[in-house]
C-alpha cells in the first residue's frame, strides 16, 4: 500500500470478488464511482443497495487526519479503549502553522507554540500504532496524493478536501473524527448510498485554462449545494488531456459543491505520477485491474454535465463563495458594477488545491516573463509549497528563487493562509480589500479574520499574472503591460513540466514510524492544560420529549463550519472541548438583529454571546435548538461544529437543509438533526418562540418528528420535521452519541 506499510498490500482481488457478487445482484453496469465504494461493501451479499437511498456499511483501506481534526479524533478513540488502530492510519501536521515571516521562522515558531499538542499527538500515534507526519511535513492532501493514494482506494480523511486523492483514481472521503474513529476501531463505515453526477469533459485546454477552471466552471453550474449526496466522476476524451496533480485538484474543490467525493478514471497519468513517486508496482498491479478502475460501458449517472475544454476561459470564482462564477472575460465588468476593490493586495498560491510541481512551475513561467521585463509582483505575493517533497524539488530546480526575485515569499509546507492562519499586517481589520489566491475556499473573513476582504480563487498561474497588474480587472490573455523601459507587451501563456525531469528531492525526512513495541510509550494529558482535555462521554437521552426549549439563535443566511466553529486563532483549542466551545455559533448571523454573536437570552431578557447564553442555559438545566437556514454546515468537516453545541446543552439543529459531513457529526455526537418538511415553515418561527419536538420514543426511520411551536404571544402552532436516521443512527442518539455507543457494545 506505501514504502512506510511493507506488510500491507493492495487488494485488487477482494473488489473484484464483491463487484462480482454486487454485479449478479444488480444487473447493470456500474459507474466507476459504484465499482470503488461496492468493492469495499462489508457484505455484498445482503446489503440493500440503491442510490441515494441505503445506508452500505463500508469497509475502508485506511484513515488519514490533519492535526487539527486528530487531536479529538484521538481522543475518542483512546475513549474507546481499543489498544491499536485496525487499519493504516497516519496523522499530518499541517494546520497549526501560522503565516507570519517565511518558512524556517514560521515553522519554527509553531513548533515552539505547539510543542504541547505536537507532543500529544507523536505519542499518541505512537501508542496505537498510527504513522506521524511532523510539523513541515507538508499539507495532508498533498502527502496522500505522494504517498498513499492510488487507484481504487477507498479511504476517508478527517479533513473535507480529503477527495484530493480521486486525482489518483480514488474514492476518498472527508469525514469528522468519530467517523474516523468507527474505522480505526474495526467498526464498518456508514455512508448513505451516494447518487452520481457525471461530468463529461471534452476537448482540450487551451491557453491561459487550466484544471482549475474546470472545477470553478463545475461550481458555478452546480452551486455550493448541488453535489451534495452524490459523487462526481469526470470521464471523456478530455481526461486524458490533463496531468494526475490536475486532477487532483479538480476532485480537492469538489468539496465546494458539498460533493461527497469525486474521482476520475485511472489513465496513463495516473501511473507515470505513482512512478514518478516511488510507486511503480501499484501502477503495474492498477494496469492489470484496469477494468475494475474505469466505468462499465452504459453505465448510467443521476445527472450529467458535459463541458468542452476548448472552450473553457479562466474563471476568478467569488467573492464570498466558490461558486461566484467570473469567466476572466467578464470579471472587469462585474468588478466595477459590484464596486469590488479593483487593487489587489495580496496574491497567494499554493494550498492543498494547487502546489503541485506542475502548479509551481507554471506559476514561475509566468513570473520570468515579468522579470525579463526587468517587472516584479505589484501586490503582496506569497507562495506555499504542498509538501516538503514539493519544496525542496522547487528549491532544487531554481523556481523557488523566481518567486523571490518576484518578490513573494516562500511560506512553511502548511496550510497557513488558506485555512486562516495568517498574520496579516498589510491592512487594518474593517478595510475593504481584494486579495486573489489559489486556495479552494473564500468565505466572509476566512483567509483573515477581516470581513471586508474580498477574496477571489483562480489557478496559480492566473494568481501570479494578476498580480504584476495589481488590478482585478486585468485579463491576461488579452490586456497589456508596460515594462520600466516603456514596452508594451502580453504576457505568453504558462508552461510547466507535469513531472520534475530530474524526479523529486525528497528533503528532510519527516515522518515518524509507529513502533512495533508500543507498550512503553506514555500518552500524557495535563489536567490543568488549556489546549487538551481528556473527553467525558455525554449523557444518555432520558427517553423523554424534548419540551419547552428556548431557541438559542435563529441564524439568518450562509452558516459554513467556519461560523459555527471559527478557525484562526481558535485551532490551537481542537484538543479542549470547553475551551474551544467558547467560539461556537460566534460567526452566525442572528435574524433578530442582523448581528453576529449577540443573542437574546430568553430567561433573563438581556442580550449576550452566543457562548454565554448557552452555558445559563446550560447551568439551569435547559436544552436548547438552533434554526437555521440552507446547506447548514457547509464547508471544513470539522466536528467541533457538532461537538460544541452538544457540550453546551444543545438538543435539535433545525434547518431548511444540511451540508453532508456536518448532519453526520450531528448524529455521531447525539444531536437531532431536524430538515423542515416545509422549508417555508423556518419563517413561522421568531427567535422568542419555544420549541417542542414530540413522541421522540416512538421515533422511527423515515418518520417525522412533530414540533411544536409556543410564540411569545401564547399562541402556538405545529409543524413536521424531517430527519435521515437509519436504526443505527437512532441508536447513537438514544445512547448519546456514536461513542457511547460503541462502549455499551464493548
């Protein structure tokens, strides 16, 4: 399966045995999609199958988690008491470095910063048998796509871009920790039947497009919803047009359409990138399975999308949201008309999207054209390389020094910006800005904390262009530049190599072998620490109705994870579940007042923090809910956006509709996710209103929940609620949570 599991091989055989069994049963050809995640059923033989409908019980080839997400991860399944993880397991620490004065200095400021969860999280790895990735590692993404993906692998990341690796022919899953931790422990996965969009791609890019376009053209059509409960397969002719790290980031930002993954047939890309990375046999032993990693001939998709690359522009998605589609031609006129800041401040590439060698050397080809016009970056320009592979192959081959002369500045091998972890110095809080990178995620103060940055995606390379202009509305492959000497000149389009001709420098070794004999190793939790807090499993449901409860917030609009649980300078409390619940909801948009973290408290009349008010409640014994509005949830899969509303004595998530990571964790932490069965009803309820949710004992698959609506006035009225538990999920909330659960069946 990798250099770093000897004694762990791919199983080619097993999915060829199941698809067989799944192919008699069914009858039909099967989407490749259906080929990875039926070769992976728990039992072929009995297991209901139909799209969109059954819950198939899977079982997984390996879990990956970034530090962030591991930190809780592991603390459940040391909750469990399990003394090993069951199947391959690694940790990547990625995402508690912050963005402040360069690579060597920001690294070495964060393991100084961290030390505590570092430490944490190495003899935790160590004690139950999971692989460490240390901090300068690289971003999680990029080292499974090097290190552990590979054609037909069926694995889940405790991370929402963790679908990367269908770049490599993969069904790769994102997940919240519990779910991670059903697998470590042996526990078949869950996963609701996925639907399957196809999108067909033909032709050839051409110019200034590139793979990330594809993906920004995909989100415009579908929206930040519009793959939810479903997998995306990319088939055509055009496939074959574009490098494996391409692909990869066409399936990374699948996640913003709510995708549950996508993936791509395995080509002759696929294997020269398993080569190129030391991975050679897996391509030969993909080669000979082939049929298994390609979609049937007839095979049939729930909705298809064709797109032809011949004619596909660059976009710039946003501001705000991903799915903000701007083809570059456009994007001058809708910048003024939206009275959008025309400077660019700042330009960033690189990110779990977009740092591939191919990225990077496209990306430079770009910046020498500008410096043999004797020109530089007008704007900020950072550049963060995936993986420390990446870096030292880019150090190596003389793109790093490019970038330098350019003027940017070479990042860690971490997320930094992308996920928040930026210091930013160049603006004050509260200034309307621009800034374009290559990441996948642009939602209201994400990159900054600064709600007023307006923050646009694109491709490396077009990141790069726009800022020699310094201004939004310039379109490359059209405008013009003057050089110092007076020359006008257009810039060519990028070029890159899709692999490095001298093959990679692998750099520093950085990862951290779990030991054979592990009984020595000690795991230490300081009582008094203010970053980990050993878990105390949650209280069991009493058996009663959920009566009379205050609504905590009704929350007005978009409610990514990032409102509900902020990221920045809140990941260094991921450990500590008290600490860190003091950001719960503290983003979400109150529609009493139009204002964030300012809610009324119901029982004293006086208006607080959304935190604040939770714990009164909590004090006195009283549950609460949350009403909310569309794709609820959307975003990182962080469970802490589960986890907190359940520490804080939340009892019902109401909503109009959920994002798929956020209503699992939802159900896995004990919480009642509730759809409206009219989503004109959310307007029937005030946020002074009482709420009731009924005849919970009798509660059953596929039957709604009743609730009743007590209005300040003493009216009241009844409305039907919606929920998608199966058996098993009813359990997890009769027992409280997915965890407990797992305890009474120990």
């Amino acid at each position: 399966m990798s250099k770093f599991e000897p004694d762990r091989f791919i199983n080619f055989q097993k999915m060829e045995n199941n698809l067989k069994i799944v192919k008699d049963r069914l009858q039909r050809p099967l989407t490749l999609s259906e080929k990875i995640v039926y070769g992976h059923l728990d039992d072929p033989v009995n297991q209901d199958i139909e799209r969109g409908v059954s819950y198939l019980k899977l079982r997984p080839d390996r879990v990956a988690m970034q530090d962030a997400t591991a930190q809780m991860a592991m603390l459940q399944f040391i909750s469990s008491g399990l003394p090993k993880v069951a199947v391959p397991s690694t940790i990547h620490c990625d995402h508690l470095i912050e963005a402040q004065a360069g690579g060597d200095k920001d690294l070495a400021r964060a393991k100084d910063i961290n030390k505590e969860v570092y430490n944490f999280l190495a003899t935790a790895a160590a004690k139950y048998g999971v692989g460490f990735w240390k901090p300068g590692s690289g971003i999680i993404h990029q080292i499974v796509l090097e290190n552990y993906a590979y054609p037909g692998v069926l694995l889940i990341g405790t991370d929402s871009h963790t679908p990367n690796g269908g770049g490599l022919g993969g069904i790769c899953i994102g997940v919240g920790g519990a779910d991670a931790v059903d697998v470590m422990a042996d526990i078949p996965w869950e996963l609701k039947c996925p639907k399957v969009i196809g999108v067909k791609l033909t032709g050839k890019l051409q110019g200034w497009a590139s793979p990330k376009d594809v993906i920004l053209k995909v989100a415009d059509i579908l929206t930040v919803k519009g793959g939810t409960g479903a997998i995306v397969e990319y088939y055509g002719p055009g496939v074959e047009s574009m490098s494996c790290t391409g692909m990869g980031t066409i399936c990374n930002m699948g996640a913003e359409i709510g995708a549950t993954t996508s993936t791509f047939p395995f080509n002759h890309r696929m294997a020269s990138y398993l080569a190129a990375t030391g991975r050679n046999e897996a391509a030969k032993e993909a080669a000979k399975f082939h049929h298994l990693l390609v979609a049937d001939e007839g095979a049939e998709y729930d909705r298809c999308i064709e797109i032809d690359l011949n004619e596909l522009e660059p976009h710039v998605n946003g501001p705000f949201t991903p799915d903000l589609g701007n083809p570059i031609s456009k994007l001058n006129k809708s910048a003024v008309e939206n009275d959008w800041p025309l400077d660019i401040k700042v330009g960033l590439i690189g990110s779990c999207t977009n740092s591939s060698y191919e990225d990077m050397c496209r990306a430079a080809s770009v910046a020498k054209q500008a410096l043999d016009k004797g020109m530089k970056a007008k704007s900020l320009f950072t550049v963060t390389p995936g993986s420390e592979q990446i870096r030292a192959t880019i150090e190596r081959d003389g793109l790093a020094d490019i970038f330098r002369d350019f003027g940017g500045v070479v990042l860690a091998n971490a997320c930094g910006p992308c996920i928040g972890q930026w210091d930013r110095k160049d603006i004050k809080k509260g200034e309307k800005n621009t800034i374009v990178t290559s990441y996948n995620r642009n939602f209201t103060g994400r990159n900054d904390a600064n709600p007023e940055t307006h923050a646009f995606v694109a491709s490396p390379e077009l990141v790069t262009a726009m800022v020699i202009s310094g201004d939004l509305r310039f379109n490359p492959a059209t405008d013009t530049l003057t050089a110092p000497n007076g020359d006008n000149f257009k810039l060519e389009s990028p070029n890159g190599d899709e692999l490095p001709v001298k093959g990679f420098d692998p750099g520093q070794d950085t990862y951290q072998e779990p030991p054979k004999d592990s009984g020595k190793v000690a795991v230490d939790v300081d009582p008094e620490s203010k970053r980990l807090q050993l878990l105390t499993p949650f209280q069991r449901w009493n058996g009663e109705d959920y009566v009379d409860l205050p609504i905590l917030i009704k929350v007005n609009g978009k409610c990514t994870t990032d409102h509900i649980s902020a990221a920045g300078p809140w990941l260094k409390y991921r450990g500590h579940l008290d600490n860190i619940s003091n950001n719960m909801l503290i983003g979400a948009v109150n529609s009493e007042n139009g204002k964030a973290n300012e809610v009324k408290n119901q029982i004293t009349g006086k208006f607080g923090s959304v935190p604040d008010t939770a714990r009164h409640y909590k004090a006195q014994n009283i549950g609460w809910v949350v009403v909310g509005d569309e794709n609820y949830g959307e975003g990182s899969s962080r469970e802490h956006a589960a986890l907190e509303p359940r520490h804080l004595g939340g009892k019902a998530i109401i909503v109009k509709s959920f994002a798929r990571i956020h209503e699992t964790n939802l159900k896995k932490q004990g919480l009642l996710p509730l759809t409206f069965a009219n989503s004109s009803d959310y307007d029937k309820i005030q946020p002074s209103d009482r709420i009731s949710l009924l005849n919970l004992k009798a509660l059953q698959p596929g039957q709604p929940v009743e609730c009743r609506i007590k209005h300040e006035n003493g009216s009241s009225e009844t409305i039907l609620l919606n929920h998608s538990m199966n058996e098993t999920q009813l359990e997890w909330f009769q027992a409280g949570s997915a965890l407990n659960k797992m305890a009474i069946s120990s």
